[in-house]
C-alpha cells in the first residue's frame, strides 16, 4: 500500500500503526507541499512545449502521456490561485507557468482537429492532435478552460495587467479569437449540444458538463462587464439561467440521488444506476464565491453523497478496514460508479476505487462543514438525513437525527453535526492517506483487493484533487 510495488505488509496492524504514528493534521501538511511538487513535475515536459500539462507521465499500460484539456484546466487552475496570493512578487514561477499555458491553450484552440471543434478532448504535448478514435467531442473541455482563465484573468487585472488581458484573453470583438472569449462563445452557443462524458465513455447530456459550463459563463459574463462587453454579458448570463432551469431534470426523486446523464445517444450501455461520481466532481470543481449554484450543503447533494458512500461501502474488499489502531475512522474507497469495469492496464473487468473519486467526496463534507456554519442553521429532511447521520455517528453515537428537526448554531447538535462533517471529510482523507506511496505519491486508483495504487502513475487529477480537499480542510474554522 505504501508503495508500487507488489511487496505485501508483513501485517495489516504494523501499517495501521505506522499511520497512527502520523496524524492526518502532519501527514496534511506534508502532503500539501508534496501533491503540488508532483503536480508541477507534470508541467512544461522535456518532450513537449511549455504550458502543456500530462495527465500523467505513464506511457504504456496505459498510456495517459497526453494533455488532456479538462486536467490541464484543473491543474493550471490551482497555479492560478497559487499566483494570487502574493502580490509583492507577483511576476514568480506560477506566473511563468500561467503565460505558458495560455501559449500552449492557443495552440489547441487552432490546431485543426477530427472534431473541428473547442471541444476536442487532448492534444499531444507537442501541441499536435490527436486524431486517433476517441470519445469527442467533450464539451466541459472549454468550459473548464475558460473559468481557470478567467479566473486568473481577475488576478491579472488586480495587478495591473489589463493590457495584458485584453490583448490576449479577452478582445471583446466578434468573432474572437482570444482565449478566453473563444471559449466562452463556444459555451454559450453549444451546451445544448450531446457530447461526451468526463470519463470519455458515453455520449448525452451530463451533469458534470453542465456544472461547469454554467459557472465558466455566470464568471465569464462578470469578466465582459469589467472589459466593456455587456452585449456578450447579458447572452453568456441568458444561457447560464437556461443551464440553470434544466438542472432539476438530473434529479430522480425515485433513486434519491442527481443522475449523471441524461438523453444517452451513445457510448457504454451497462452503467444502469446513473449513480456517478460525477455529480461530486462537477459540484466541487464548480464552486463559485460569487455565483454560487448547487452546493455541498444543500439537501439533494447530501443525498446524492450518501448514495455514493452506500454503494461503494460493500463493493471493496478493502473498505473492510474501517478504523485505525487508534479508533481513528476510516471512510470507505471511492469508486467512478458502481459497474464500473475499468482498471487501467488491466483488460475490462472490475473498476477500482480513485484517490480523485474518494477526494471529492471529502471534499463534498469540509465545504457543507463550512457552508452550515455560515448558514447558522440545519434543517433535517428526508434528503440530508442519511450523510448526516453518517457524519454524527463519528463523534457521538447517541446523537440520533430525526427528519423534521430543525438546529440552530447554538444547538450541541448543530456543532456535532459540524464537527461530524469534518471528521468524516477526515475519514474520506485518511483513506486516500492510507493508499498513497511515499512523499504522498498518487496513481490514478488503488486496488480493490489489496489497496496496492494501479493504472496510470502520478495522475495530475489525483494530485489537484487531494491539494482542493486539504484546502477546504484548511479553511474550516473547527
């Protein structure tokens, strides 16, 4: 488990002790700087030009030695935020790395490609495409693109770099052919359109693609209204409000959970659940301080968290293991969905739980921690029950949740149902402690049997997904 190698523990309570040696508040601190080492070592490969991002270094088996569009927008998006934060030295590495990315984000958006579209899924790092078979286009590509963009466009013009933006990012003509203005009129014009999932597997309407093509267009028309562009302002926010209205179609009141996709034209045809951890995701990597949109908090995606937990709990042999040598929880491995058949190098046969599955879902916990405690009240309904019931069964098992029930902050059960979200953010997180190799090194998956990591090494998406979980950690005032 601590390493890639199939060299088995000499026993399961030495390892356990060995992690109880090590608090997650220690082992969080190392990790952080760890995850983004590694996530950096993906960028600017030696082969490739500057600014492309790898999915993962893995060649063979499989071979994940490409920029995909989606993971390069999630990583270059924790850059951004790390090139924000200190405006004494603005002009520093990340700057570096984000001039390079948009240099290289150029290149895909001109580069003439099989789906002659802004939704082409990845590129070589060269810069070339890809034109072999593939799963295209993949409409959140675009939409993850602009919003990382965007963003940092914001920390650009905080900084006085205006000319800057509106020299490369943002021209406010039409056509556009700026960066980010490209991508939103992209968005704007085809999130109606079929396309394929984040997982490259079917072909419909999803959640996941909505969530953020909603955010990137609700952040996109604020950037238009700064640069003097209200027109393209007032048609990114129609069709954000549209995106907006045909959210409630993902929810099924019989299955108790949001849905991943909707109107399926193609693609796998034995995901017979729609229960995905794509709504996670998607709520997570959506997340807006100023346009906030389906949250953790709110009672469906509780539900949907829970859902999730229940299904993957009895699929894994290793989700046996529920607690430290200390007591300390350990919440359950986190799959992509339940008759998941994929396992990297390995012919089709049983999927495996993901660190970035598993983080989101402790990611899910932190911020509802976060967002309750900002609301000051929780009602409990038949939706929210079962995660929060969950999460206070960790610190206090005589607390007993009643549907109907309504706690203020100044309640004890109001901070236990608080303090239990943390702990069962931290019970998600300890797992993926559990599982990592040294120096927090993170594969795309560990085994379902043995916990030992598998398929692709050093994925860049485990990497972001970790370094996002342990920030919402770090920003609860618990």
């Amino acid at each position: 488990m601590t390493t890639q190698t199939n060299t088995l523990l000499k026993t399961e309570q030495e390892y356990l002790t060995s992690i109880d040696a090590q608090s997650l508040d220690k082992w969080t601190k190392t990790a952080r700087q760890h995850v983004l080492e590694r996530m950096i070592s993906n960028i600017s490969p030696d082969d490739g030009e500057r600014g492309a991002v790898l999915a993962s270094p893995s060649r063979t088996n499989p071979n994940y030695y490409y920029h995909w569009v989606r993971d390069a927008a999630r990583t270059m998006s924790e850059i951004a935020k790390l090139n924000g934060l200190d405006h004494r030295n603005f002009k520093d590495k990340y700057y570096d790395m984000m001039i390079d990315y948009v240099e290289f984000t150029k290149i895909n958006q001109t580069t003439p490609t099989v789906s002659n579209s802004l939704g082409e899924p990845k590129f070589y790092v060269t810069g070339q495409a890809f034109n072999g078979p593939w799963g295209r286009p993949q409409n959140d590509g675009p939409a993850q693109r602009a919003l990382t963009i965007t963003r940092w466009a914001n920390i650009l013009l905080k900084n006085g770099e205006k000319d800057y933006v509106t020299g490369t990012l943002y021209d406010s003509k039409e056509p556009s052919f700026s960066i980010i203005k490209a991508d939103l009129d992209f968005v704007a014009n085809h999130w109606q359109d079929p396309c394929f999932d984040l997982w490259e597997e079917v072909d419909g309407t999803h959640f996941y693609t909505r969530m953020l093509q909603r955010t990137a267009l609700r952040e996109g028309a604020d950037l238009a209204n700064i640069l003097n562009d209200p027109g393209a302002a007032d048609y990114y926010n129609q069709q954000a409000s549209l995106i907006e209205s045909a959210m409630d179609d993902f929810w099924s009141e019989e299955k108790s959970h949001y849905l991943t996709t909707l109107n399926r034209v193609g693609g796998l045809d034995y995901k017979a659940s729609n229960l995905d951890v794509a709504t996670t995701l998607g709520i997570c990597q959506a997340l807006s301080d100023s346009h906030p949109f389906i949250n953790p908090h709110e009672d469906k995606v509780l539900a949907t968290a829970y859902a999730l937990h229940q299904a993957f709990d009895p699929l894994y042999s290793i989700n046996s293991l529920e607690s430290t040598t200390s007591g300390d929880p350990i919440a359950p491995g986190i799959g992509r969905y339940p008759e998941d058949k994929y396992a990297g190098s390995a012919p089709l046969g049983q999927g495996n739980p993901w660190f970035l599955c598993t983080a989101s879902l402790s990611s899910i916990c932190y911020k509802a921690a976060a967002l309750f405690t900002e609301q000051k009240n929780i009602e409990i309904n038949k939706y929210n029950i079962g995660q929060l019931t969950l999460a206070v069964k960790l610190v206090d098992t005589d607390c007993k949740l009643e549907t109907g029930e309504c706690f203020s902050s100044r309640t004890k059960t109001f901070k236990t149902i608080i303090v239990g979200l943390k702990a069962l953010g931290d019970a998600y997180l300890r797992r993926i402690q559990i599982h990592a190799g040294e120096e927090t090194s993170l594969s795309e998956q560990f085994s379902r049997y043995d916990g030992f990591m598998t398929s692709a090494e050093h994925l860049t998406w485990s990497y972001v997904s970790v370094a996002i979980a342990i920030d919402l950690r770090n920003a609860l005032k618990i």
